[in-house]
C-alpha cells in the first residue's frame, strides 16, 4: 500500500532564490508585519539580558574575596531585576511571533485552499490527494514552527554566539583562544554524530509504519485472509518486518552507546581543560575566581549555542523546502471562478451542438478518447449516450462542464462556443447527477442546498418531494438535521441518488447531465429514482449517460459510442431495425438476461 510521506519530500538548500521565495510569505501579513519586527526588538532584549547573567554572577562571586554585603545585595537585586526584565521580554517575543505566524498562515491556508478548489480538473487528474494533504497540513505546520519558534531560537543563539564570544575574550584572551580551538569542534562533532544516529532512529520508525501498513491492510481485508485460510501468511510477513525493527534499532542502539561515550568523554573534557586552563589563569593572578565563573558562563552559552544553532539551521532549511512546495501550488493558474457566490448568473436555454470534437487526455495523449463527434441535443430533448465501458461517454460529460479542453472542433450552447462563456455562469447553468454520488458529511438538508446554497426551507423541501427523498426523509427522527455521514455512507445507494437529485432540483439547470445514475441499484431504488428522474428531466436539455438500456428507450436520440466515435445515432426504434447493430447487440444481450 503506497504511503505519502514528508519525508519523501525533497529538501531545499538555502540559496538566494530560494531564500527569496521564502520572504514572499511576509506579504500574507497584511497589517500584521509590525509584530513580527517589534518581536525581533523584543529579541534582541531578550539576548542582551541573558548575556548580562554571567557577568553579574561573577561579581557576586567576587563579593566573596572583597567581603562586600552591601555589594553581593546591589549585584543579587540587579540578577533578579535582569531575570524579570528577560522573562517580559521572552513572553512578548513569543506572543508576538505567535500572533503574526497565526494571522499569516491563516491568510497562506486561505489562499492555498481558495486556489486548490479553483483549479481544473487536469491538474487533479495528475496530482495525489495525499500530496495535496501534506501541503495544506504538514508543509504549513512546517513553516508555522519555523515562524513561531525556530527563527526567533536561531537568531537568540546567533547573539548568544557573537556576544558571548566578544565577552570571553574580553574577560581573558588566552582563555577565549582555548575555548574556541576545542569547545566548538567537539559540539558540532556532537551535532554531525547526532545526525547519524537520527537516521537510525528514523529507519526505525520507518519499518515500524511499514509493518502497521500490514497490521492495518490485514484488518481490513480479515475477511479474504479468513477466506483464503491464510492467517499463516500474514503472521510470517509480520513477523519478519518485526525482526527487520529490532536488528536496525539494535545497531541504532550501538551507536547511541558511542555517542553517549563520546559525548562524556570530549564534550566534557573540553569544559575540564577550560576550567584547569582559567584556573591556572587564576591562581597566577591573571583573572579573578569571578571572572573564571563569568567565563565558564558564557563558555557553557556558547558551546550550546553551536550545538543547537546547527539543528535550528537545518529546520529552517526544512521550512524554506516546505515553503516553495506551498508556493508551487499558490502558482499553479487557476480557473476564472470567483471566491464568493454569483448572483446574477446569466440563464442560458440549453441547446447543445458538439462540432467534430477530439480529445485526448494530457496524461496519455497518444489515445484519442473521441474522434470527431457529432450531435446536437435541443432545448428539451433527452439525448442518450450508450456503448462498451472506455468509449469515452463521461468525457462527453466533462467536456461539456469544460472539465478540459478539446484538442479539436467545438463545442456550442445556443449557438455560442462553450469557451466563450463566463466559466461560473456556464457551469451556474448545469448540474450532474452521477453513478457514484458524493455526498458531504453535514446534513441531509446541507447536501440538498448544495445545489442552491441561499436557498429557502421550502424550496428545498418541494425539491426533496420532487425527487421521490421526502418519504424516507421524513421517516429519519431528525428529518432533514440527519448526519449523512462521510461521502453519505449512512444512507443506501438509492437513498444518496435521490438526495443529488433533489440538490439538482433546486439547482434548476438548463442543461442537465447524467451519468449512469442507476446502474448501480436495485430494482425497487431504480424504480424510484427513475420516476424522480423523469420530474427531474422535465424542461430542460438532458444528456444520459447509460449502461441500461431500459432507462434511455424514451429519449429523443439514442447516440451508439464506439471507440471513440458516433457509429449509431436514432430512436430505439430505429437502432433496434439496425441489423447487427452495436445497439441491438447489447439491447439483445441485456433483454435476454433480464
């Protein structure tokens, strides 16, 4: 089972465009930038305070040798006036860049999502829900972290860095020159280490989500492994992911041990060879017992700021990956629909006229799925589309709601090419009523006003009569407040079509679509709905789209597609005198079975 991971996904490094792409996100601030600059003041304060401990705990310390009360009491108020003023600091700097992260990634969401539903329907065919899941959630947790935190953190240990630096060299240069030939070579030694040994971590983790694929593939599909007495089988495949976990994590485990070592060992002994080397500086009278504590202070300061700056780098690295992967969707171009509803959607009559059209789709274009295709279908008529499954019946339907674009010929609606119209309005002017119906998981009421959103409590009432829903509508104890559940699974096969008939009711289209909208029912729910159906038909242009051909022997025109092409076209009278017939073929071969 394929599984979409971020991890997956590539990682960028931080050159100038990039960096440059990643800046763009600043202008989904709107008015809220100023936080985000008073944030970084509030920063800087918050670094410069924290550089000010060591120093003023090392004259405490001093207080000692000069037996001064009334100094160590001046120097602890000052401590502790630093430690509140740091503390106001950090809780503005935070609250700050949680307030301009939250109010820019809303505005990013929002965009992202306003561009995502506008889209055609070619990108989507192209594209993984999954991946587009991962953009709109784990891309923008990434940057949202980064934004919050990881900045502000990186920038904190930047000046706990340079300052920290600038301050032990002004305590003792000697000393500085010791620190900085080993204290940062063995952190980020620690740094590279810890890296390693993350991958270990992450191969381990790795191996435990492919064995819950099989846990998870095995409950779900129980009742074939029951069937097929394989209980065996999937026990042994289990089994060996289990063991391939505990060899990496026991390797994994190896190395952990090492980096334990290393890190007791160098890390530690750094710290000793700076404190011996400052204390011989000391009793030589070259600095006091509290500059010596100053200077392991800010040593301690630095030496962690160049571990964790190195982490904080590449999370920033991640979030600048993520942000161009948020930012190539914010580019796609979208379709010409509007973010907010039309109201002054123009009505069209309904008179449909494909002119030679051919189409290929972008993904496979060396297959013609039609080849000039002909018909016109007048305001009123029932126009049937029938043939073997893979003619390309569906595409008709997604060419004429301009899903995509013919390679060649037209297409017209009242005499008036289908790309010439506003998108909204022409699509305003259809509804689809298809096989698989897709119901959204609100209410029963909800998904009927789909169909016209502003829609009145007794329009969509009327439109649930009409389509043959009230009755089992009314029979629920919540009536219309009843919860169909996600893609309506609550509801039975029949129930679901009547309820996307009703919401094309209220919609009230001219041109109307549908797609084998009872193959998949039984005989009593066929019945209903095609009774609804018929109301549904009633003034205005339908196109239908059948595998049964008891639904279509009323319509106007029967269309037999065959590889791409209108072989047939006439009543069901004159397609059933056809000898050896595509249509009295499969009319014969659906009768005799029936």
């Amino acid at each position: 089972m394929a599984r979409f991971k971020e991890n997956d996904l590539p990682k960028s490094k931080i050159t100038a465009t990039s960096l440059s792409k990643a800046i763009i996100i600043f202008k989904y601030a709107g008015n809220h930038k100023w936080k985000f600059y008073v944030g970084l003041v509030f920063l800087l304060f918050t670094g410069a305070t924290a550089l000010a401990f060591p120093k003023l705990m090392g004259m405490l310390i001093d207080c000692v040798k000069n037996k001064d009360n009334s100094q160590a009491n001046y120097i602890a108020l000052g401590l502790l006036v630093i430690l509140f003023m740091q503390s106001i600091f950090s809780f503005f700097r935070l609250y700050l860049f949680v307030n301009f992260t939250e109010h820019t990634l809303a505005n990013l969401r929002l965009a992202l999502y306003s561009n995502l539903v506008k889209l055609p329907m070619s990108f989507f065919s192209q594209k993984r829900v999954g991946e587009l899941n991962s953009r709109i959630s784990s891309d923008i947790t990434q940057i949202q972290d980064t934004l919050t935190s990881t900045i502000a953190e990186f920038l904190r240990q930047f000046i706990l860095i340079i300052g920290g630096v600038l301050l032990l060299a002004n305590e003792s240069i000697k000393l500085t020159l010791l620190m900085l030939s080993v204290v940062p070579l063995v952190a980020v030694a620690a740094v590279i280490f810890g890296r390693f040994i993350r991958k270990y971590s992450k191969s381990v983790q790795d191996k435990v989500a492919e064995s819950q694929v099989i846990v998870e593939e095995t409950m779900q599909g129980i009742s074939i492994v029951k069937a097929f007495a394989n209980e065996w089988y999937e026990i042994a495949r289990y089994n060996g992911k289990i063991k391939e976990v505990v060899k990496i994590a026991i390797k994994g485990g190896k190395y952990r041990g090492y980096f334990a070592s290393f890190i007791i060992f160098c890390l530690f002994g750094a710290i000793v060879a700076v404190v011996w080397f400052g204390v011989r500086l000391s009793i030589s009278g070259e600095m006091s017992v509290g500059q010596l504590i100053s200077f392991v202070l800010y040593s301690t300061f630095v030496g962690a700021s160049f571990g964790g700056i190195a982490e904080l780098y590449a999370q920033i690295q991640k979030a600048i990956g993520a942000t161009e992967r948020v930012f190539e969707l914010l580019d796609e171009t979208p379709e010409k629909i509007n973010s907010t509803q039309n109201e002054t959607a123009q009505k069209i009559k309904g008179n449909v006229t494909f002119k030679n059209v051919a189409f290929s789709y972008h993904s496979r274009k060396e297959i013609k799925v039609l080849k000039d295709v002909s018909f016109t279908a007048n305001f009123g008529q029932k126009i049937a589309i029938v043939g073997p499954s893979g003619t390309g019946k569906s595409t008709i339907a997604s060419l004429l709601l301009r899903f995509y674009n013919v390679d060649n010929g037209e297409i017209l609606i009242d005499g008036k090419n289908i790309y010439d119209y506003d998108l909204e309005n022409l699509r305003g002017n259809m509804s689809i009523v298809p096989q698989d119906v897709i119901l959204f998981g609100g209410t029963i009421k909800e998904n009927i006003a789909y169909g016209k959103p502003n829609a009145t409590e007794e329009e969509i009432i009327l439109a649930a009569r009409q389509a043959n829903a009230l009755t089992f509508i009314e029979s629920f104890p919540e009536k219309f407040e009843t919860i169909v559940g996600e893609r309506g699974i609550k509801l039975s096969g029949g129930q679901r079509q009547r309820i996307a008939i009703a919401r094309a009711l209220l919609k009230n289209p001219s041109i109307l679509i549908l797609d084998e909208a009872t193959s998949s029912l039984d005989s009593e729910s066929e019945k209903q709905v095609q009774q609804a159906l018929e109301i549904l038909m009633q003034g205005r242009t339908s196109i239908i789209i059948a595998h049964r051909l008891s639904t279509i022997r009323s319509a106007d025109q029967i269309l037999v597609l065959d590889n791409g092409k209108i072989t047939e076209q006439g009543t069901h009278q004159e397609l059933i005198a056809l000898e050896n017939g595509i249509y009295k073929n499969l009319s014969n071969l659906q009768f005799s079975n029936s």
